[in-house]
C-alpha cells in the first residue's frame, strides 16, 4: 500500500526513482509475451476477495461454459458461505469455502488445484495475493490496481516470467462497446494516424465513501488520507493505451502530473455525515481531480484523469484523435452521445452520431455475445470480459492482456505520487516488456474463435 500520509509518498517515491531503470532478468526467465495458455477442458476458479465486486461478478464465472468454481475465500468466513451459496443457487457443485483470518487465502491455495485465480480484495493486498497465487500454480486475474508501488509491479512482471503463469489486469472498461469499436476503427485507419488520446475515471463516489460498510473497514476512503496520487485512471487509460498499440509498437515513456486541492471529501462531510461517525478523525491530502499526461515513444499523448470527490456525472471520457478526425465518448453525460468527426465524409462543424459507425465496426466478441451478455454487469462488458477469459484459457490463446500491459496501465500510480511530489516534475515509465514493445502483435483486437464445447457427462 501507499503507506502513511507523507512518509507513504516519500518511500513510494524513493521506489519509482530506483526501479525506473529495467532491472536484469533472473537466469531462465523469458518473457510472458505472445505466450498462449495451457488449454485446460474446464476451468477451476477460486475466488479471493468477496465483496461488493465479487458477488457481482459470481454469476458470470458460472454461467460462462466450461467453468467451474471450486473454491471461494474472504477473511469474513460468513461472505464465503455466501458466495458458495450462490453458486449452489445456479445448481453447480459447492465451491469449498475458506475464511475466518487474514491467512484463509494461503490456505485455499495449498489445498486447491486451480486454474484460475480471481482476486478482488482492497488495493493495498492485490499485490500480495496476486504473486502468492502465481507462486501456488494458477493463473491470476486482478481487479484494479494489480499493484500499487514499481517495485510490486515488477516483482509481478518477474513471478509472472519465472512460474510461467499469466497474470492480467480485470479491466472490463477495455471490453466495453465502444471502446472495442473505437480500437478497431484506429485500426483500421479511420483516424488517420492517431496523435492523442484523453481517458479516466471520473466518477462521483462521495456517498458511498461514507457508507458504512459499502468499502469494508473504510479501505477506499482512507487512500485519500495516505497519499496524493492518481490511485485509479485505468478504466479510461487502458482502452487508449490499446487503440495506440501500447507495448505492441508504442509504449509510455514519460508521466507529469498535477492535482487540485481535496475539497471534495471534506466538503461533503461538512455537509451530510454527523460529527459522531468516526471519519471526522481523518484528514484528506489526496487532490480531487489528478491529471496525468503521458508521452509515449512515438510522440503521442495521453490525458489520464482521476477524480471521485466532486459532484459531476460518471465519465471515462474515452476519446481519441488523429490526422483524419476525432472520436468523443460520453458527450452529454452518458455513452448515448458518443459523436464522431472524420474525414472524408464531414467538413464544417457538424459531429455525426456514433451507432451507425458503432454497427460497421462492432467488435466480433460483441456480435457473439450480445444476447448472453445482457443484463450482466456494467452494461455486459462484464460478462464479456468474463467469457474471453475463459475461452483464451479453454482454447489455448494468447491472453488479450498480459503483465505487460497491466503493469504499464498501472504504474500511472506510483509514478503519480513521484511527480507530484516534485511539481510535476515529468518521470520515466519503466519498459515492462524489456524492449519488446517495438514489436507488433495481436491484442484486444483479436480475430473471431469460438469457445470449446463443453463434453457430455
């Protein structure tokens, strides 16, 4: 985690500057890239982590063919009963349940054998769980961040190498509608060459921040007393990072940063939480929109933003711009005014809606899986995400996201706090890939497949 206040920020700091430079790999470790899954028959997943996102997402590592949950974990014993509840509830086996202390999830992953790993715990253990389930012999999805400090990220990136198991962001937004139509139509050219991107978080969070219980022990909340710092611009850097082709012939190589003053929180609890309810104690040094601008080795830009403290409506942003035109997501407010302008078919100042050009270029996963996706979580991009998975694993792919990419989308964390604590100072962004970004390969922009079929019992 971030650590303490200032001192947090200091350490972190002193982290970013030493592990900036590519560290040697370790004898017989190679790089995870373009390196397919082992195709399994049925995926065993186990679960750590059972909170509000977990019980969310139970459904889909169900219903997704060719899966099975064997076993679920929480530090609260009474979520894991819960959690296997509701797989029983979908009339599949039981998973077993571990939990009651802080060391269940060691335990779980002794005893299992798994495929699949799926860890959605508070930031500050995502780390922590996400090598020890590399080391036990499973592949390893994490909720955001993967990790929150350079040294953690690149301890991931060498436990992913040398146990030969992948290990990827859950980034769900990178399977959203429109983004994977934004990414197939950059390309495919319809932007010309892509100069710029703007994505982020921008999501008015301040209710549930102070709901008790909400966030479990207060854990979201108190990152905003520990540091100044981007703590969450994935959602919307991830989709512009992969329309760029980041690490796949471009890569990140320099952040600045900057944050206004935290007003939002303190301002929010003058005004709706009573002066007995034990946040009163706490004082909030996390600015409430940081702004991280990103060059990369090609001379593109990124616009990376965090803000949850202010009142505004929910935003990714999600825009991209190149030589031909422009693509604007969430214009009004919401994903319905998305709008494009490219040449040659507009001149003048009027935008043109996005479904037309969302139909000519929707993404094949979404054409498979509009039906079954529905009603699932954040729009069905949950579901989607859900269902990849198991399929590159099922089928024996390349994973669409790698440590590579997960480490390079989160490390705006860490290196946010250097450069703000330096006035925005610009900061090096460590090559992840060891020099193998300058190489083109697939990605989220994958070519049709289809799952496996599930054999008869």
């Amino acid at each position: 985690m971030l650590g303490g206040a200032v001192a947090g920020g200091v350490l972190l700091g002193a982290s970013a500057r030493a592990t900036a430079a590519e560290p040697p790999r370790a004898t017989g470790q190679r790089s995870m890239a373009n390196v397919p899954f082992a195709a399994v028959e049925t995926v065993k997943i186990g679960l750590i982590g059972l909170g509000n996102r977990v019980m969310g997402m139970v459904t889909g590592w169900t219903d997704v063919p060719g899966t099975q949950v064997v076993a679920v974990c929480d530090i609260r014993a009474d979520r894991a009963k819960t959690a296997a509840d509701r797989v029983a509830a979908k009339g599949k086996p039981r998973p077993k349940e571990y939990g009651g202390t802080s060391t269940s999830y060691e335990q779980m992953l002794s005893r299992e054998e798994l495929d699949l790993v799926y860890i959605a715990t508070p930031w500050e253990f995502h780390y922590t769980h996400g090598k020890a389930a590399l080391k036990a012999g499973a592949h390893v999805g994490v909720e955001l961040p993967i990790a929150t400090q350079l040294s953690e990220l690149w301890d991931l990136v060498n436990t992913s190498e040398s146990t030969r198991k992948h290990l990827w962001l859950m980034e769900n937004c990178s399977y959203g509608r429109n983004e994977l139509a934004m990414l197939k139509m950059a390309h495919e050219g319809v932007f010309g060459d892509v100069t710029s991107g703007h994505g982020g978080y921008l999501h008015d969070l301040r209710s549930l921040l102070f709901n008790d219980g909400y966030y479990t022990d207060d854990w979201r909340r108190l990152w905003h007393t520990r540091s100044t710092a981007s703590f969450y611009p994935m959602h919307g850097l991830a989709p512009i990072a992969a329309a760029m082709d980041i690490n796949r012939g471009d890569r990140m190589t320099t952040l600045s940063a900057t944050s206004t003053e935290p007003k939002g929180l303190a301002d929010y609890r003058e005004r709706f939480v009573p002066r007995d309810h034990r946040s009163w104690k706490e004082t909030y040094v996390n600015g409430d929109l940081t702004t991280c601008m990103i060059n990369t080795a090609q001379g593109r830009t990124i616009r990376a933003e965090h803000n949850v403290s202010q009142p505004r409506p929910y935003s990714r942003i999600n825009s991209l711009e190149g030589s031909h035109g422009v693509f604007e997501d969430y214009v009004g407010g919401d994903k319905t005014g998305a709008r494009v302008y490219v040449e040659p078919n507009h001149s003048g100042d009027a935008w043109r809606g996005f479904e037309a050009l969302r139909g000519e270029f929707d993404h094949w996963l979404w054409k498979e899986l509009e039906d079954d996706a529905a009603g699932s979580g954040h729009g069905g991009m949950d579901y989607v995400l859900q269902w990849r998975i198991i399929q590159q694993m099922r089928a024996g792919l390349v994973p669409d996201i790698d440590v590579y990419d997960s480490a390079a989308w989160c490390a705006p964390v860490p290196l946010s706090v250097v450069s703000l604590a330096d006035k925005g100072r610009p900061v090096a962004i460590p090559d992840f890939t060891r020099g193998q970004w300058q190489k083109l390969r697939p990605g989220l922009d994958s070519k049709p497949s289809a799952m496996p079929p599930v054999p008869a019992r």
